[in-house]
C-alpha cells in the first residue's frame, strides 16, 4: 500500500473501517500501538477538519471490542478527557475504545479495536492525517487493545509474519513510501536484508553497538535504540549528540537555536560524511542528504540557504530514536513469530525512486 508524505515529516496512508468501509488517513507509527479516528460527536477544531466516523452508519460497529452496547451510547460529548487520553509531542487526544471491521490494504481484520476520538487539542488541526495508525507492540496500548498487525498474525491472514515500510529517499519521487503486510518486496532494496532480535518487546527496540564517523568511533552512552516512523528526525541524548557532531567537520552549534548547521550552507551537505550507526553489529551508514535538511527561519536566525542536522540533542525521552530519517535510507522489515513470541527488524539499503 503507498504512503504519502507531508513535508517529508510524517508518513500516512488509507485504511478503511465500518461497514460499509469509511476511508481515512492513518500516520503509519511503529513507536505506537494505537489506533484511532475522530468521532462525529467531536466538535473541537481538530476534529472538524478531518473526517470522522459515525458509529450510527456502520453495521458492524460495537463500543468496545467485547461487548454489542448500540452505537448511540458513545456518541455523547462530554466536556472531560476520558476513558482514554494520551498525550503526544504534539497534543493530546481523549476518548472512548470502540471495535468495528478493519480493511488496510487488501486485509480485513473483524472486531478490531480502535480509539473513538470525541476531544483533540489543536495540535491536530493542520495535521495530514485524520488518525493514527500504530504498528507497535501490544504491550504499550493506551487503549488495550491489540493493534491490528497482531490480529492479523492471530487469524492467520498472513503469508510471512511480517510488515515492511519502505520510506522513498528520493523525496521528490511517488509514491513517498509503501507500508506492506505479509511479504517481503526485494525490489525496495539492494543488497541483502540483516536481522537483529527486538531486544525489549514495547518498542521496536534494537541494540545498538556504537556510532561511527568516516570509520571512527563516537564515543556514545545509547546501548539501544527504537526504530520509530512517527518520528520525525533522529532523536539522541544531548551528549550523544554533540559528541556525534563534533566529530564531523563542517558542523557548528547555532547557540540562538540549538541547531547544528552546516557550515557553508545546503551547498556543502554533499562533502559531509555519513553517520554510520552500527545495529547488532552491523554497519549502517547514513548518508549526509537524509541526516540534515534544508532549514526553515527558526527563531530569529537568518537561515535562508542553510541545512541543519535532523540529530537532535533531546531530553525528552531515555530512548535513542532513529525516525523517518534513518528509515529512508533503509527498508525495514518488523517479524514477530507467534509461537516463539520472537521479534526481529530486518535492514536492507533502501532502494530510490520508483520501481
């Protein structure tokens, strides 16, 4: 299935859900385990610019995924953030857990849980997809619900017990990615795919063996790392990042900012050495072109003509995230075996443009 991109930030697609099938835009996340659409009943900004769903018009909805409550008892906005809330980076958004048919490509998934928005913060407004889409573990569900990449394992809807994202390098070619569940397309990469065992079972958590620039070693505290396509740049420890950045010439810290830019402009990317992360071992260098970007007036600064780093120092977070960045330049492949209840990510060269 292709994806779209919006400002080579976030990536979303189609799914469908209810009988008949309502479409929506979903942000394809594997750093969450949520599915959710706004509601009908939700009046908030948010929610009006962006398709909604109506309990009322679907036959096969329920208002949770273990009872048949009519479709009415959830269409009631009420001026709290509940049953569920979760907080994002950007925003948060509050309501009630629902299950109706899910369709993703050409898979349906029957009774699939998924959050039933009826409060969004503004945040969402200007956002490109109606809801979110999340490919991560069970483990991590704000709503409890099983995503709908392990209802698919469980029905046996699968030919391999994988999804793969491909995230075009090429940001000027369609489609800009492609999300695909059950097979593997060996013509989204080059070379060979490598596998590292997911090493905590929330996030997609890899081991990470150290840092490398132009075939040194960066000196970094990161022992693993999450490999997440809702986020939208390279998020480190702040001396992690500096210490990455200082190892690369032509790099300096706007102090105004706290950005790291490229000394002589955009023009001067190309002379830049990639970052090499190095996962369960294995070399994956990452070319200057997808770890900066051509900068916008952040803040006061004149940055017209100027590329900064998308490594960011963050405090954010105890994780080490390699986001959409990192995977434009590879081809992921995310395997689960039910039986062995194994996970491991497959990395390959991402391949460019279209097929």
């Amino acid at each position: 299935m292709a994806t779209r991109a919006s400002q080579n930030v976030v990536y979303y697609g189609e799914f469908y859900l209810g009988t008949p099938p309502k479409q929506f835009t979903g942000c394809f996340d594997t750093g969450s385990s949520d599915t959710w659409v706004p509601s009908v009943a939700c009046l908030d900004p948010s929610c009006q610019s962006h398709d909604r769903f109506n309990p009322l018009q679907s036959s096969t909805f329920k208002s949770s995924a273990t009872t048949d409550s009519p479709a009415a008892s959830v269409l009631q906005r009420t001026s709290s953030w509940g049953p569920f809330m979760v907080t994002y980076g950007t925003g948060q958004v509050a309501g009630t857990v629902a299950a109706d048919t899910l369709t993703v490509g050409n898979i349906t998934v029957k009774n699939q849980g998924f959050g039933l928005v009826l409060r969004a913060s503004t945040d969402f407004l200007d956002i490109s997809c109606d809801g979110l889409f999340g490919l991560g573990f069970p483990q991590i569900s704000n709503l409890q619900t099983t995503p709908a990449f392990f209802n698919m394992l469980s029905d046996g809807q699968l030919d391999q017990p994988v999804f793969t994202l491909y995230l075009n390098p090429d940001v000027t070619k369609e489609p800009a990615g492609e999300l695909a569940f059950g097979t593997i397309d060996a013509t989204r990469y080059v070379g060979k795919l490598t596998y590292t065992p997911v090493v905590e079972k929330k996030y997609w958590t890899v081991a990470l063996s150290g840092v490398q620039i132009s075939g040194t070693d960066v000196s970094v505290d990161a022992t693993r790392v999450v490999i997440d396509s809702g986020t939208s740049a390279i998020l480190l420890g702040p001396d992690d990042s500096a210490a990455i950045h200082k190892a690369i010439p032509g790099m300096y810290l706007d102090k105004t900012t706290g950005y790291w830019v490229v000394k002589g402009g955009c023009a001067a990317v190309a002379d830049l050495p990639p970052v090499t992360f190095v996962i369960g071992g294995t070399p994956y260098a990452l070319p200057p072109q997808l770890w900066t970007r051509p900068a916008a007036s952040e803040s006061s600064t004149d940055f017209s003509g100027q590329c900064v780093s998308v490594l960011i120092g963050s405090g954010m977070s105890s994780n080490t995230i390699l986001g959409a960045p990192f995977l434009r330049g590879f081809y992921s492949v995310y395997s689960y075996d039910m039986a062995s209840k194994a996970a491991q990510i497959g990395f390959a060269q991402a391949a460019a443009g279209n097929k």
